[in-house]
C-alpha cells in the first residue's frame, strides 16, 4: 500500500475490513468493529473440524457464516461503549444492542443480517447450558407462525408475532406483539395448545425421523427460484409447485422406505443417517432432484410414477438418495479425473454432461441396480429383475463412455468402485 495515500481513504472501491485506510479513518469505532467483525471470520475457519470441506466456512448458510463474526463485532461494540464517557456519539450504543441481538442486527448492512440463527440455537441452548434463562426470538417480519429447525412440528399462532420470548412462565398469550412460551412447549411433550398458540406436527417416514413436508416457506422460495432460470437444453422450464403432504402421501412413502429397509437393511441405515426431509412436491414433467445447497432434502414428484407404485417410490427415493450420498464422497475423494473441457453422452440426458455428472448418473444406476437384485432375491417380484437388467445396461453404457475418455484416470478409491460396479453388472447377465 502506497505511503502517502492520505489517511482517510481507502485504496479500493469497496472497504476491507482488514486495512488501515478507511473513509473514516483506523482510531474511529467503524474501523475496529470492522477488524472485529472479520477476526470472528477467520477464527470460524481455523477452529472448524469437519468431515465434509461444504459444512464449514464460507461453504455453510449465511445464518452460520455470520454468526461468529457477529458475535465478535458484538463484543467489540460492548467494550467500545465501556470505554467512551458521557456524551458520546450514541451510534455505539444503537450498534452494541444490534450486535446484541442476532436475530435482527437493524444497524448491520443487510448483507450482514442473520435473520434465523436464533432459531438455530435457542431451544438447545434453553435445554441445556441456558436452563432456567430466558431467550427472545425476533420475527423478520410480524407473522402468524415460527418454524424451528430440528423440530418435526411448527408453531402457529392466533394473532401476528413479533416477537416469541421463551421463559419458564410462558402462558402463550400475546401482549403488544410479544408472544411467550414456556421451554418444555418445544420439546414436543404435553399438549398442543397453549394460549395463543398451537404446535402443528410434521409427518414422518415410518422408522425414522425423516420429516415429510412441502410447505414450509423456504421451499416455494426455491422453486419460485428454480422456476425463474432458463431451461437446459432440450427440456421444458421447470414448473415446480408447492405440494402439502397428507398421512396418504406419509403411508405410501412409509411403504416403500419399508421395502428398503427389507431388501437392503444397510442402505436404509445410511439414508436414516443423513436424509432429513422428504419434499412432496406438483411437477407435470419434473420427477425428482436433490441440491448441493440443501443437503439432506430429498425432492419427489409423481410426474414419472405416483406414489401408489411402492417399487417405482423406493427406486426413486433411493436414487436422490445415492445422489447425496455421492456429493459426500466427492468431498473427500474425486474418485476420477479427466481433462475440463471433457464432455459425455448420457444414456439418460439429452446434453452433454461434465465428469461430474456422469458420474452422479452411473453412480446411481450402480445403486438402483444392486438394490433390485436384492429386492427380486427377497420378493421374488418379476419387477425387480427386469429393473436390474435394464439399470445395469444403463450403468454399462456410462461407464464405457467415461472409459472412453483417453485423458480418464482413477484413484485407488475410485479403481475399487469401477471394480464394484463392474461386478454388478455381471450379476446382472
């Protein structure tokens, strides 16, 4: 950085938090929050111990992301406001009860805003090392119901909320927009409705504690996303809408999980481990998806099979499945590798398709196929070998393709899955 560049002005267009220079100079409050505010950045990446690179810093939500930064930037507008006298800008103060309250921050710049942490945190907090202390969650917005995650049911309430204040004397009334309820309302024991407020439960897939549930709030603002962006090639726009589960939706999921878990007891096992929700959802052609940003949310359609069809319902449950399952494995181990600019026909797809995608193709068909040869050998159901077959062709198809590739190598991981496959499709003659 230039010496002479007079102080007060910053050598960029836009400000880092981590040099000298600001438009208001280094001993000013702004400065040191700033500092503050981006050491919790940095602390947030080196003490994270994860499994998964995408589970850390910046990979997590914003929620998360900025949390510790603000927990930081809290502490430094706390002791900035020991350390002024009387008469001093009241700026600190305004900042030091934003930074207080993470929920709504009304003095950090929008980008900055967490507007769910607390909702993250509080009832485990109240639960445990917070007992008998009292928490207040700020809405975004005055509304009628609060979603809490890890909870398989949601709260809905009389009149609009501003704000919910969990305490041990909660009654549920609502008093000038302030709703409070007491902690044990959280835990899912005792009855349902308490004052002005009622629990409403989730269903969930039998065995587990998969929730199924297509209407929160989070998800038509997803589709409405998804919906937005132009089609690939050769396929119509997307036109996901918002399904709401019913207990006929719960029993027929319910029944093809139960297949699995008959015919592949280990694969039901890895599914109840990090599959978390089951999204019923309207599509007049789209018939299933995961994301890489939603970790853990299965998405299905009847647009290929209804529900009623218990094979075609577990095949395609395990097949978003298998697909999370693979965004995992790739996280520790590319398994293979070719040139970037490669590009492959899918048996499936009508465009061309990266490694990745390949990849996630032919992984799936690996599954789908192993899963219908143990399926047939339990059931005897003509069904699943005629499904094993016609996978195992689909899995040789692009298998050949990525072998195809003259730059295509393999790690020792990946060397031993090609093996796996190769093996079942064999099975499968």
């Amino acid at each position: 950085m230039p010496d002479d560049l007079p102080a007060g002005h910053c050598p960029t267009t836009s400000p880092s938090s981590l040099t000298r220079h600001h438009t208001r100079g280094p001993d000013q409050p702004e400065s040191r929050w700033r500092s503050f505010h981006e050491c919790g950045h940095a602390l947030h990446a080196l003490l994270s111990d994860v499994t998964y690179p995408s589970f850390t810093a910046p990979g997590v939500p914003r929620d998360f992301s900025e949390a510790p930064a603000q927990v930081h930037e809290g502490w430094a507008w706390h002791t900035l406001t020991a350390d002024q006298g009387p008469g001093e800008p009241s700026e600190i103060e305004s900042r030091t009860a934003a930074a207080h309250a993470l929920d709504t921050l009304p003095q950090i710049p929008p980008r900055y805003r967490s507007a769910y942490f607390g909702h993250f945190v509080a009832v485990p907090y109240l639960m445990g090392p917070g007992k008998g202390a009292e928490v207040e969650l700020r809405l975004p917005e005055p509304g009628t119901e609060l979603w809490l995650p890890g909870h398989a049911f949601h709260l809905l309430f009389a009149s609009p909320v501003e704000r919910v204040v969990i305490a041990d004397l909660g009654d549920g009334t609502v008093r000038d927009g302030v709703l409070r309820l007491p902690v044990a309302f959280f835990d899912g024991s005792g009855p349902d409705n308490i004052g002005e407020a009622t629990r409403a439960g989730h269903l969930v897939i039998g065995g587990t504690a998969i929730e199924i549930d297509g209407e929160h709030p989070w998800i038509a603002r997803h589709f409405a996303s998804m919906n937005s962006h132009e089609p690939q090639p050769g396929y119509p726009s997307s036109d996901l809408t918002v399904r709401a589960a019913n207990h006929e939706d719960g029993a027929l999921v319910d029944a093809a999980f139960s297949l699995i878990d008959e015919c592949w007891p280990e694969l039901a096992a890895e599914i109840r481990a990090y599959v978390r929700l089951f999204v019923p959802y309207g599509s007049a052609f789209h018939s299933s998806f995961t994301e890489t940003c939603l970790m853990g949310a299965i998405f299905l359609s009847e647009a290929a099979q209804p529900f009623t069809s218990r094979e075609y319902t577990a095949e395609h449950l395990l097949h978003e499945a298998a697909h999370l399952r693979l965004m995992l494995i790739l996280e520790l181990d590319p398994l293979v590798t070719c040139r970037d600019e490669a590009v492959f026909n899918s048996p499936v797809r009508k465009d061309p398709r990266p490694l990745w995608g390949m990849l996630q193709a032919i992984f799936v068909f690996a599954r789908i196929t192993a899963f219908h040869r143990r399926a047939h050998a339990v059931t005897g159901v003509q069904f699943h070998q005629d499904a094993q077959r016609d996978n195992a062709r689909l899995l040789a198809e692009g298998m050949d393709e990525i072998e195809a590739e003259p730059s295509t190598s393999f790690t020792p991981a990946g060397v031993l899955l090609w093996q796996q496959m190769r093996s079942e499709i064999a099975a499968a003659s």
